[in-house]
C-alpha cells in the first residue's frame, strides 16, 4: 500500500502563514496565549518560531502563559532534546 501524501520537509512559511497561528484558538477553556504559544513551538522550526514569537509580542501577547499544569511553553521546550533554540528564542522575548 502506498501514502496518499508523502511528507513535506523544509516547508516555505510565508509571514502570512506564521501569522495565522495568532489566530489559533483552544477548544478546552485552557490560556489563549499559552495554546497559541504552544501550537506554534509544535508546529514551527526555530526560525519561523522567532518570526512568530515577534508578531506574538508586538500584539502585547503573555510570553510567560501557563497551561493547566502550571507549565510555560519555555518549561515544556527545556525539556525536549531539540527545544534549545526554541528557549533562546523565548529567553529573548521576555
């Protein structure tokens, strides 16, 4: 059996598409920043991320939102083993 669609790697993000993660939304009543925030980490590679992270910010935006858990999203990426760069960026916005 073969894929329907084969995996896209090194995928162009244009500003718009960065830019529609600000209008992310959660569904289950948790921080609005916070699931936008996370969403994007989950989604972007570290230098879309920081394009997002600015657009985030310039919108007075919570760097620092916390889930459920009490967690940030620079809680959750320090404990990843690719989350470096993620954390600078995160470092350098709050």
């Amino acid at each position: 059996m073969r894929k329907d669609k084969e995996k896209v790697l090194d995928d162009v993000w244009t500003e718009d598409h960065v830019k529609s993660f600000l209008q992310v939304r959660p569904h289950d009543g948790s921080n609005e920043d916070f699931h936008m925030l996370l969403k994007a980490y989950q989604s972007m590679r570290a230098s879309d991320f920081e394009l997002f992270v600015q657009f985030f910010t310039g919108e007075k935006r919570d760097i620092s939102a916390t889930g459920r858990d009490g967690r940030t999203v620079m809680d959750i990426a320090s404990t990843h083993r690719h989350g470096a760069e993620y954390v600078e960026v995160l470092n350098g916005a709050s």
